[in-house]
C-alpha cells in the first residue's frame, strides 16, 4: 500500500469536502501550505472547517506576530549550549518506521540554572522555532530518506532524577502549561507517539496538571514505564535499532564525536548533504505534497507502534512471545533461571526447595514493594489535596511570584548544610591524606635501610615486603589526594551556591521594602513550609523505595528469578478526583511584585 495515498484516499469523506474547503482559502497567496498542513488542524478540530479555518488564521497570525519565519532562517540563540547542559533534550535518530525521535531528560532539568543562562520568553520562542524545522526540514529529510510520507515524529520523556521539588515548581508548570499550548495551537496533530520513561510516582503529580491539557486523542498516544532499566531498554529497543538509541537509555550510541555527546549531536537524514542538496532544489512543502498524493514509489507503510513487534533480538525485530502479556503484580508469577516454575513439572527435593526459596524471597520483596508504592501514592495524593486548597486560596500566579525567594531560602538552607557537610569531609581527607604521606616516608626509611642489610634470601624477601607496602601506601595517598580534591571543589560549589541565593534572597528582599501584609512573600510562606515537610517525607519514602527495587534486582540477579507482568500504565500514575489546573486569578495586593513581563 502506498502511504502517501492513504493518507489522503482512506480518510473519511467529510474530511476530504473539508480539506476541499480550506484549499480554497488558504492554498496560494504565497502561503506555505499543503493538504498535510490543511488535514492537521482539520482533524485537531474534529473535521469542523470553521474552527480549523479560523485555527489556521490564528496559527499564521502568530507565526507573523513571532516572525516565524525569520526565526527559523536564523542560527539557534547563542546560548542553547548552555542550555542543553542544563536541560538535556534534542533529536537523535529515526525509529524503525523512519520517523524522527526526539529525546527530553526531563529528569535532568535544572529550571533554577535554566533560567539564569535564559529566559521563559527566548525558550518558547526555541520551541517554537524547533516545532518548525521539524515540519520542514527533518519530516522532508526522513520522508526521502525512507521513500515514503513520513508526516510525525516519536518523543521519548526521560523522567531519571525528577523530583519533588521539581513537579510542584510553580513556574515550571506555567512554562509547561504555555509550551503544550503552543503545541496544540500552532503544530496540531505531529506526535506519532510518546514514550515516558523511568518515571517515578512523583510524576503523579505532574501528570494531574498535564492531562487536563492534553486531548484525549494525543493521551491515548502515550505509554509509560517506571524506573525499570531492563524493560526501558527492552520496549525502546522495539522502536528504535541500538544505533539510533543513545547508550543511557540501552542503546549502542554515544556519540563521542560531539561535545556533550547524543542529545547534541543532532543525528539523522536531515545531517546527510545529498538529502540537504535534493530539499535546496524542491520546496520542502512540495515534497511533502507529492509524497502525500502517493508519488513517491511503493514502499512499505508507515506501520502504527501497535504493529511493531514486541520482541527484540539481536538488534532485529522478532515475534512477541506469550510471557510477554501482562499479569497483575500482585499476582506476578516467578520464573527461575528464565523458566516459570510449573506444579507439573515435579524437581527433585533440594531443587523444588531452593525454588521455593528463591520465590519466596522475590514474592517478599515484591509484595514489600508494592505496600511501599501504595504509601507513597497516598502521600503524594495527601500533597496534591493541600496543594489544591493553597491553590484555590492564593492562585498560582501569587505562588509563581514567590517561588524565586523561597527557592532562595530553601537554597540557603541546603547550601549551608552542604557546605558544612563538605568541609568536614575534606577536613577528615586532608588529615587522612597527611598520615599517607607520613607512613610513606617512614616506609622509604625502611627501605632505604634495609640496603645496608646482609643479602640473603631472608633479606630479599624483606625488601620485596617493603616495597610492596611503599606501593601500596603510594596508591592510598593519591586516591586521598583525589577525594581531597573533590570534596574541597564539592566545598566551593556548596558555597558558591550558598553565596548565589543569599544574594539573590537579598534582592527579592530590596524589591518588597514597601510591601504590605497581602503581598505575595507572606501570603506563600505557610504554602512553602508545608510543600518543604512534604517533599522531606516524599524523599524519605522514595530513598526506601529505591532500596527495595536494588534488593529485588540484586535477588533476580543471583537467582535468575524474574517477576513478570510489571507493566505500567497512565492509570498507575492517576489520582482519581484530583487535578490541579492551576487557577490564574487575580491578585488583589499591593506588592513590588506586580510585574508580569516574565509571563
């Protein structure tokens, strides 16, 4: 079947007069559009051409308000370096259909850093620009790369290292909230699919923010695992071949030939020079026409994830097998050394007895898991409530404005229990390190006089002790010398960012001189200290989960025992009857704070 006429023969008759209908407003007139363009907006709104008409009107207004197209033939902003560094994201590769994969470390988000090299403004703006070029070049470069229409893309989430903190960030979520806005205004319907990965229970509550905005078309397009190396590693490498998936997430890639590795390499067809030459020659939005209108040869379809097969071996795709189904896992069964343990399959005494062993201790810990995640879940469902009521009490927009000090303060006080942590343990390295030095030396005397002595046998194997001892001493001083290093540069880094809140507290401070009782400092402060005791119990718990999941897999380890059915969902990660929209009111207050420029 030819891809690039299914795309426009097998849609439904109603789509089709309405794709008619907005030909006629908005092809010519020097605009830039194609039925593929034209089917997107159609099919966000629900095949009514008014609203798509009147969408598409909206879409190229603020495409001309940005200057859109300016952006796009402009180099990135200078420091997206930077930014990358602290936010790790880009595109890297193609999946096994061709389609272009962009890979986000949203666990590695450092929003405090993030905002000092940039601005919410200059990011959308970048997000913007990238939603762009990823309709006109790497879409174009894939779709000649494979042949055929290649019209969506397939974003992996890398959520390793979220935190509390980080998904109740008052200005984080009205980043995500514009950023997902301008998505679904201005670039409808070109995610193929998402992949959410190592996601902790933490994301409950950025999930209950974020669903609200999604339509239930592009939710329905979102998978989930949790922190689960193996079955991360092993559900990627369904889509994607190991060359195309970065090392961290399993696959082979590593790109040491780009400074910073991957997710700065820009990887894919839209690299190659031959493809780039054949996009300077025809418009990009005239091959994707062609290739829509099915003139672009008679290869295989763009075949939806669902198709993909289950398995992977050897880098190849294979044939899922029936253990791959997923099983409840409260009721998980147990395979040892790779085999589910079968009552009709009758093991000698001492085998059937370390079977039941091995199960007993994997059942254990499961269950001991699964109790952990339950509190943990009820927890964060106890923070959600709270946070709800400040909420509805304060409004977003007043903890937004407040979030800047109190992450100062919060700030100082880590800071200062990191600096005095670090100082102490490079006072103790120092110490350790002089005694090194001092043994050293006394062991060199030894040697030194051991020359004088008789060379007998005795004698020799003395002198071969010594200066076994010497070397091994050695080696102890400059491993001492390495961690002195890095505790006194952990030291300076605790500092500096000790020196860095306190400065920006103080800052805050001068702008709120005249305040009244209503501003947004102390308004928000009983809604800080809360958030604080529960992120110290949030913490607690994900410390103790953490211990449980490298105790199970330490146990499959030893024992080849395998808990099977550990698949998660988007329910998983639900609390019913709580979503935190984020009310926007008004603030009614006399504050230095009035300035919204940022927003």
């Amino acid at each position: 079947m030819n891809p690039g006429a299914d795309l426009l023969s097998l849609q439904t008759p109603s789509l089709l007069q309405g794709l008619d209908e907005l030909r006629k407003q908005f092809r010519g007139a020097g605009l830039q559009v194609n039925d593929v363009f034209l089917l997107r907006f159609l099919k966000a709104r629900k095949g009514v051409v008014p609203d798509a008409a009147a969408a598409i009107q909206a879409h190229l207004t603020w495409a001309k308000t940005i200057k859109l197209e300016q952006m796009v033939s402009s180099p990135p902003f200078p420091e997206l370096h930077a930014v990358k560094r602290c936010y790790p994201h880009g595109y890297h590769g193609v999946d096994r259909v061709g389609r272009p994969v962009y890979f986000e470390r949203l666990g590695a988000l450092n929003l405090t850093e993030l905002m000092r090299v940039t601005s919410h403004e200059a990011m959308l703006k970048y997000f913007a620009r990238e939603a762009e070029l990823q309709i006109r070049e790497k879409f174009p470069a894939c779709s000649l790369e494979k042949g055929t229409l290649v019209h969506r893309s397939v974003t992996v989430l890398d959520l390793q290292g979220l935190t509390f903190s980080g998904v109740t960030n008052a200005q984080a979520r009205k980043f995500i909230t514009a950023v997902i806005q301008v998505q679904a205004d201005n670039f409808p319907e070109v995610m193929g699919s998402t992949v959410i990965v190592n996601a902790p229970r933490i994301f409950s509550l950025a999930w209950s923010f974020v669903k609200p905005l999604l339509d239930p078309v592009t939710t329905a397009k979102i998978e989930i695992i949790g922190p689960d190396p193996p079955a991360v590693a092993k559900k990627l490498l369904e889509m994607i071949a190991p060359d195309n998936l970065p090392d961290f997430l399993g696959g082979t890639c590593k790109c040491l030939h780009v400074e910073g590795g991957c997710l700065f390499s820009n990887k894919g067809p839209w690299q190659d020079a031959r493809i780039a030459e054949q996009l300077q020659v025809t418009p990009w939005h005239h091959l994707i026409q062609r290739m829509a209108e099915g003139k672009s040869g008679e290869e295989p379809a763009e075949e939806p994830l669902a198709q993909v097969p289950a398995a992977v071996e050897g880098g190849k795709p294979c044939p899922a097998s029936p253990d791959q189904h997923e099983v409840p896992l409260e009721h998980s069964p147990v395979r040892i050394n790779g085999a589910a343990h079968a009552d009709s399959v009758e093991p000698s005494t001492p085998e059937r007895a370390e079977l039941t062993e091995h199960q007993q201790r994997v059942q254990d810990l499961v269950n001991k898991l699964n109790a952990q995640e339950k509190a943990h879940m009820q927890t964060l469902e106890q923070w959600m409530l709270e946070a709800l009521r400040w909420e509805r009490e304060l409004t977003l927009r007043k903890i937004a404005k407040a979030t800047p000090y109190y992450e100062a303060e919060q700030g100082m006080r880590l800071g200062q229990l990191r600096t005095q942590e670090s100082a102490m343990r490079y006072q103790q390295l120092l110490s350790d390190h002089d005694d090194y030095v001092q043994a050293v030396e006394a062991q060199e005397l030894k040697l030194m006089a051991l020359k004088h002595v008789q060379k007998d046998q005795d004698a020799q194997e003395l002198h071969l002790a010594a200066c076994e001892k010497l070397s091994q001493l050695t080696d102890r001083v400059m491993d001492t010398e390495a961690r002195r290093d890095t505790a006194l540069a952990d030291y300076r880094r605790a500092l500096d960012e000790f020196e860095r809140c306190r400065t920006k507290k103080e800052e805050i401070n001068g702008l709120h001189w005249a305040c009244t009782s209503s501003c947004s400092l102390e308004l928000c402060r009983p809604y800080f200290q809360a958030k604080w005791r529960h992120e110290q119990r949030v913490l607690d718990e994900c410390a103790v989960l953490d211990s449980l999941r490298a105790d199970l897999a330490q146990v499959q380890k030893e024992t080849g025992a395998q808990v099977l059915g550990m698949g998660e969902t988007l329910q998983d990660y639900e609390i019913a009857g709580v979503e935190l929209c984020g009310a926007s009111g008004e603030d009614e207050y006399f504050s230095a704070d009035e300035d919204d420029s940022g927003w």
